[in-house]
C-alpha cells in the first residue's frame, strides 16, 4: 500500500534528504533536520504523489490519505501536548507548499491554522496574551482568505486603516485586544459578502482547504510560467507540509529570523543573518521593522546600532551558531536557514543549499575542500559554469546608482560605458583620439567590425542572439545590448530617444550585456580576477574533463584572450573576418568586381600577403596547438556597401566605372542569401579564391615552422557542404597548393582537410563525406537555421512570442535543439566514425559555449567543443561536469 503521510519532529522523521522527489525539498530538509536532532517542530508531509494522484483522478485525493492525515496529527498532538481545535489548549498548525525544488511564490504560506472564536479564546488563556491571541486570529483569518478562499488582500487592508485612523494609531502594534477583536468583526464580513458563505470555523474544515489550496496552486498561472521558465517538469508535483507553529511573536523572550552559514554575495566563512524580536516569519520579510544583525561583528560592519542576538539573547545564539555548525558539517554545503525563537527556546523551520553570487560560490567551494567537508570534484559540481559570465568581464559596480532607460538582449556579457557614436568610422576615428566610445546601430554588419573593435560596447535595436552584432561582439569580447526595440535611432539626427529620453552623439551611456540594461550616463564598473580560488576551480575542472575545449577567434587579441582563458586551439578562424579592415577591403572588392579569372588572380595576389601575415601571427600565438582555419564563407555581396551613395567611393578606390559596380552588386543580390552563393559554392566558382587562402595558410605555416622549429596543425575547413563531390573539388585544390608550396620551400606542410557539417544533407549523408574528410566540425548556427527552415537573423522577432506561449522551450539558436538539430549531429557522428573511425569531431556554432549544449557533446562523444574566447572558461567547466555526471551515471550503472 502507497504511503502518503510522513511524519516528522521530537528527534526523529519517517523522511530523509534524499527523499526530495517524494517529500519535497522543504518536507525532505525538515526531515533530515529532525534526524540529525536539531529542533523542529513536530509535523508531517503530505507526498507530491498526492499531488499526481489529484490531477491524475480529476482532483480528488487517495482514499487512505485521511486517516493517513488523521494520524500525522494525532502524532503531532501526542508531541505538543495540545489539540487540535481544542478550546482549552488549541494546536495551531502552518501548512506550506514544498516542490522538488524550490519555487518562490508559488504559493503563500497559511500560519495560525486551527484558530476559530472558541481556541482563539483558548490561546488567549493558555498564552496568558489576549492581545497575541487576537492578532494571531486576525492575521489568519486575513492569509486564510487570501490565499485559500481567494478574496483580495486590499479589502483587509482597509479595515485595518479604518480601525487605525479610529483609534488614531500608526503602527499595527498599538492596537489592543478589543481593537482587534473589532477587526476579526469586519474581517469575517468582508469574507461573508465576498463570497456569500461565513468564514470556515471548523479547524478541519480549514486544514482540509489549506492542502487543497496547495494543489491547486500547482496549477495556478504563475506556477505554471515559474515552470516553463526553470524547466521543473509539470509531473513533479507538490508536496504539503503541514508542522506545529511556534510563536515568535510571544513577547521580547522571542523572535524570528533568517540566515545564512556564511555571506552569500562574498562567500566569506561568517555567520551571515538577521533577525526580529517580537516577531513572526512574514514580518522580517515584509521589510516593515528593520530586521538586526545576529552578530555582533555583521552589525559593526553595518555601521548598525540596534543589538545583535549575540548581544540581546546569548544563550539561543549560542544554540543557532551550534545548528550553524551542524548543518555545514552534516550537507556539506552553505545553507540558507529559517528559525523562530518561542520564549527563549530556538526552533528550526527550514533549511535548504543557500543561493550565492559566483564570485561567493567559488570561495565556498576552494574553503570547504579546504575544510576537508567535499572533495576537489564535489567542489567543480559547487560553480554553475555559466554564472561564470559574471566574473569573467567587468561588471558594473554594485555601489553605484544606475538609471535604466532600455532593456535589449543580454547579448554579449559585461558591462562598459562610452559615449555615443553611430557609425563604425566615428567609433574608431574618436578612439583613436582617446575617447572610449559606445557603437549605437539599428543593426551591424560586416562593415562595421572596424567600429565595433574600437567600441567599448555595442548596442543596436534589431537582431537576436545570433545576430551579427551578437556574435561578432561575444568573439570580441565586448558587450552588446541587441535588439533594443524600444529605442528609436535617428541616424540624421544624431541622436536616439526612449520613452522621452533623448540620447545625443557624445553623450554617455552604459550598457550591460548580462542583462541587456541600457543606462543613461556612466557607471563605473569593475575588473574580473582570474587569479587565486578561480584559477584552483579551473584546475580540479581540467582535470576531470575529457572534452578539449577551443576558441573561436581570428584577430590576434581575441587570439591571446583565448590563450589566457586556457584554449586548447583554435575551432573556427573565419577569414572572411580579415577581409574588412580599411587596407584589405579595397583588395577585396577588386577581386569581386574584376571581370576575369586573370583581374581575380590579380587582386588576389595583393591580398596573399595580408593573410599569411595573419596566419603567421595566429600560429606563433597557439604554440603549436591545433588551427582550424574556415576559408571564405559569407557571400560576396556583403563585401559592397549596400548604400548607393556609396558605390560612388568603390568606383574610386577601386578604378571600376560606377556603372559597373553597380551592376555587379546587383548581379551579387540574392533573394535568400543565407542558402545562396556562399561557402564551399563559392569556393567552387571562384577555386583561385581557395588556392590563395590555402597557400598563405602553408605558406605561414612553413615559416612558422621554420623559426620556431614545431611545425603548427593547420585544419583546412570548407564550410556549408552538402554534397561530397563540392568537398572532393577543393581539397584537390589544397592539395595542389600544398604540392607546390613542399616544391617550393621544400617543407611539407603538416595539415589535414575537413568540413563544417552545418546543413541536413551533410548530417545525412557523414558517410560518404567522411570518405574525404578528416574531421567534421558541427557549424550549429546554420544547421539550427536549415534544419528549422527558421533565420537565424530574423527569427527574435517572433521566438520570443514562442518561448513565452511555450512553443519552443528556449531559443535554439542559445541552447542547441537536442531533439533535431541533434539528432542530425548524431547520426552524422555514427556514419562518420563508420567510414573513418579515427575522424576529429567538435563543434564550433554558438552553442559549443552553452552548458547544457557542452553536456550533450560530452554524450555524443565528440572530441572538442569550440566557443567565443570568454565563453572557454565556461565550456572548460561545463565539461567538467558532464565528465563528472558521466562517470557517476556508468558507476550507478554497475552497481544496479
Ligand atoms: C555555424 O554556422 O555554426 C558557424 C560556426 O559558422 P557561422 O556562424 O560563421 O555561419
Ligand atoms: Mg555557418
């Protein structure tokens, strides 16, 4: 027979810590709490089958549960010595929700519950406190209605000023009993009109609705957003715990509080609380009376004058720094804890794992192997790799004031101030001048990088995650605000506006890329550090990881910000990158508007030299780690302005007639350029554009080699191929120029040719293309935009809308779509080993820097995963955690 009904309390429980699926989080705690002797008020937990069940049988409950419920009480009468609904000695009960995890707001607690005229009468006598028992009533007939009958908590609030202006009181406090009693009065009859039935007076009458308002809230509009939000499956289901009260609202011999088992913001072994005398649970909350500090040294680093509970009561301090240790040494982790002291006498009412700031979370993790409490791999498990975010850029001062006129998308994180500018050309003409400037742009395109290198920080108003702005500025490590719709720009103007706000050229602003907050003027902000308890973290992580992890970077400064950020190599160089600055695109655009191989070859001929430089500086940099270089991807037309006004300046800095540069751009416009003439067709189409990017490639190489006597790995890749004979036409063209470099310098360059599987077709067909190639990298943001028929550009717009009505649970374009887009990369995993067993795999889209995306690579056995330079310490601790879960999964696997 199903068990529905877990006692516990008095030193003793029927649950157990790792009975949190059952009990809930809450319900487990109290559970474990009483096992470990530490004192809790007796109760029990009603499981979360019970809440199954009711959805389950449309909404009724299992038929033993009341005698179950019946019993838990009798138990918890038996150990109070009092009873229920008793007009002499009335047991008073708090009914609470309690998830797996936990669920703020989900549902209000109900405390006082038991209390009708005859107990509150009762209480009155047994308390010797009229005036307590009274506001105990009033206060439950107010939460009772609230939360359980569903009437509006204003309606009470004004009775209550009603009864204060009469009496001409400020405070709650200087009501007495005939005050309050006047107030249950009016009470129970806003509940009467309201809901056209008198208030409940049978103690189990408002147990039984308590419970079933528990249930009910699982479902409530609120919970079911909360859900969709934090991915708590909507099977789980609640648990209710219902548990004796104790009263901290009995006299200045009481009080209640809230604390942590060390500071949560810095992670500092101090005991870190605060409490209220004369006081119950929703008052220190509530934020009404100014809470105190529990020590005597968080008050003197308050500056606070009112008494510690150091000071005030000793002895119960004493008691709670006791439970403090306790707790630690028996979870082995911070928790966050809440107590109430009844008559001098302290009482548990909960304890759960304490959220922290990163920064707090690392230090807590270093200190407690330090302690000898976890070991250096429970401490990797401690740090949620993407709070990492936090730390690794500056962020905004958290002393100083910030006014908020937008919110866009997080984009790119870390926070940075600069004045405004609107074009990518005043960006860098005024940093150079020594101003720290922020790029403001409706969208950024390739043209731009020059600006958006020079920027401080990036904002545009249209675009999502994987917008050009998004991406370009998470490789560069800049923040970026994108997608901002609010903001209107006025390029003309020179100016921005939101809400009535108007922004001018030259005018400061600051942007935070971890939370999208755009604010007017400039808040100074503050620098990572890497060294230290990070840096230990990072360590016990590398070496419980199996996955490699690299970097996407091209420049030479996002280059060594991988290196310094501990990448092992480089994922995806996109040359095309290199195409855009000043003395380059000239070189570029000939190439494109020459009318002949020969006019290509020419142009081509002057652009050789620029790209080796770089693939020289790149390789010196990687010492030797593996390289894989993209050639060109992006179709030509966006290598031309796309103003006509512009054309005007190609045709002088190229030679070329206006005309014709006219008409080449509009022979290069595509209806549907993402799946037009780009990547590997390209390559196909113009091969001397593959010979060129090859030989600088061998060429550096070589050098390299030379002068430093380790040879680097070049990893050729040819992007968006779909058909293997597109792969087999240009590796025959490296190859030849690898031929001709060995004839020429007489060294063979070391490298290997492979491909970017980012469309369907290439997932599909892994087998026969990894008869060529010798290593695949999984181009995610275009296999997420082909596979979904869906924009990667474009699609913020409504996706949204989809997450929010639940179409879609994240975007897929952040967090990879492990049901489609990998099961794509899955099959191209198997079909691929089939043919070359030994072929390199990684992922280079955006997700290779998501965690959760890290952890299905770490699944699929791939070799590496490859992400934006500031993203690496994320991946490296990601995979971490997989290897961990990895290992403890096949573990629990033999032993079962
Ligand atoms: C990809 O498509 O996942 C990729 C890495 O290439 P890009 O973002 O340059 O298209
Ligand atoms: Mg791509």
């Amino acid at each position: 027979m199903t068990k529905w009904v877990y006692s516990f309390g008095d030193g003793a429980a029927e649950g157990r810590a790792d009975m949190r699926n059952l009990l809930g989080g809450k319900g487990a705690n109290l559970a474990e709490m009483s096992n470990i002797g530490l004192p809790v008020p007796p109760g029990f937990t009603i499981t979360t089958e019970v809440c199954t069940y009711y959805y389950a049988n449309g909404e009724s409950y299992p038929e033993s549960l009341k005698s179950e419920v019946e019993a838990g009480l009798a138990k918890v009468e038996a150990t109070v010595g009092a009873t229920f609904g008793d007009a002499s000695n009335p047991l008073l009960v708090s009914v609470r929700s309690g998830a797996r995890v936990s669920m703020p707001g989900m549902m209000d607690t109900v405390l006082n519950l038991g209390l009708n005229d005859e107990t509150t009468a009762g209480l009155a006598r047994h308390s010797g406190d009229e005036r307590f028992a009274y506001d105990s009533y009033r206060r439950f007939i107010q939460m009772y209605s609230d939360v359980v009958l569903g009437v509006e908590h204003h309606l009470f609030e004004e009775a209550l000023e009603v009864v204060k202006e009469d009496k001409g009181a400020i405070l709650d406090t200087e009501l007495d009993a005939p005050d309050l009693q006047r107030l249950i009065t009016d009470y129970k009859k806003i509940v009467e009109d309201e809901l056209g039935r008198p208030f409940p007076e049978d103690p189990k009458e408002q147990l039984w609705g308590a419970i079933g308002a528990v249930f009910g809230s699982w479902q409530t509009a609120r919970a079911v957003t909360y859900r969709r939000l934090h991915d708590i499956p909507e099977a789980w289901g609640t648990a209710v715990n219902v548990q004796a009260m104790v009263f901290g609202n009995m006299g200045d011999d009481c009080a209640t509080g809230v604390a942590f088992t060390r500071d949560p913001s810095t992670g500092e072994n101090i005991f870190y609380g605060e409490y209220l005398v004369n006081a119950q649970g929703e008052d220190v909350v509530a934020g009404i009376r100014t809470p105190q500090h529990l020590t005597i040294a968080g008050r003197e680093k308050q500056g606070s004058d009112l008494p510690a509970m150091e000071e005030t009561m000793p002895d119960v301090f004493r008691q709670l720094d006791e439970v403090r240790a306790n707790l630690e040494a028996h979870y082995r982790d911070m928790q966050d804890i809440e107590f109430t002291v009844q008559k001098q006498k302290l009482w548990m009412l909960q304890t759960r794992a304490g959220k922290r700031t990163s920064q707090a979370a690392i230090k807590i993790a270093c200190d407690m192997v330090e302690e000898g409490l976890i070991d250096e791999e429970t401490a990797v498990m401690r740090v949620e790799p993407q709070s990492l975010d936090q730390i690794l850029h500056p962020r905004l001062d958290p002393k100083a004031e910030r006014k908020v006129i937008a919110k866009g998308l997080p984009a790119s994180p870390g926070a940075a101030a600069g004045v405004v500018v609107f074009t990518a050309d005043e960006a860098e003409k005024l940093a150079q001048e020594g101003h720290q400037v922020m790029l403001v742009r409706v969208e950024t395109s390739p043209e731009d990088i020059h600006g958006m290198h020079a920027a401080q920080g990036i904002l545009t108003t249209r675009g999502g995650m994987t917008s050009h702005a998004a991406v370009v500025a998470r490789g560069m490590g800049r923040p970026c605000v994108a997608g901002a719709g609010e903001i209107r720009v006025d390029y003309k103007g020179g100016a921005f506006s939101i809400a009535g706000v108007t922004v001018k050229a030259g005018d400061w602003i600051t942007i935070d890329g971890s939370t999208g907050e755009v604010i007017e003027g400039r808040v100074p902000t503050v620098d990572p550090e890497l060294s230290g308890d990070f840096a230990r973290v990072m360590g016990w992580a590398d070496a419980a990881r199996r996955l490699k992890v690299r970097a996407n970077a091209e420049t030479p400064e996002d280059v060594s910000t991988a290196a310094k950020f501990g990448a092992e190599g480089i994922g995806l160089c996109r040359t095309e990158h290199m195409f855009f600055e000043a003395d380059r695109i000239v070189a570029m655009r000939e190439m494109i508007l020459a009318s002949d191989e020969a006019g290509r070859r020419h142009a081509l001929g002057r652009i050789l030299p620029m790209q080796r430089a770089d693939f020289v500086e790149i390789f010196k940099l990687m010492r030797g780690k593996p390289v894989t270089i993209r050639l060109l991807d992006p179709p030509l037309h966006e290598f031309l302005p796309r103003e006509p006004a512009e054309f005007e300046e190609v045709a002088r800095a190229t030679g070329v007639p206006v005309e014709r540069v006219e008409a080449r751009a509009a022979a290069l416009h595509e209806t549907n350029p993402m799946l037009g003439h780009r990547g590997c067709r390209l390559l196909n189409s113009y091969p001397e554009i593959c010979e060129m990017q090859a030989r600088a490639i061998f060429e550096a190489a070589t050098a390299v080699g030379e002068e430093t006597g380790a040879p680097p790995l070049c990893e050729v890749m040819i992007p968006l191929v779909g058909i293997k004979k597109e792969l087999d036409l240009l590796k025959a063209v490296v190859d030849k120029v690898a031929k001709a470099v060995e004839a020429e310098t007489g060294t063979a360059p070391n490298y290997v040719v492979g491909t970017m599987i980012e469309l369907p077709r290439a997932a599909l067909t892994a087998n026969h293309i990894a008869e060529t190639a010798e290593f695949f990298s999984f181009g995610t943001n275009d296999l997420t935009q082909t596979t979904y028929g869906l924009s990667r550009d474009d699609a913020s717009a409504f996706l949204t809308n989809y997450e929010k009505r639940g179409i879609v649970e994240q975007d897929p374009f952040q967090t990879l779509d492990q049901a489609g887009v990998g099961e794509l990369i899955e099959i191209a995993v198997e079909r691929g080993r089939g043919t070359r067993p030994d072929i390199k795999l990684g992922i280079c889209g955006e997700h290779g820097g998501d965690p959760s995306s890290v952890g299905f690579c770490e699944r699929v056995g791939l070799d590496y995963v490859s992400c934006s330079p500031f993203r690496v310490p994320i991946a490296r601790l990601a995979a971490a955690q997989a290897a961990i879960r990895a290992r403890k999964h096949a573990a629990e696997k033999a032993t079962a």
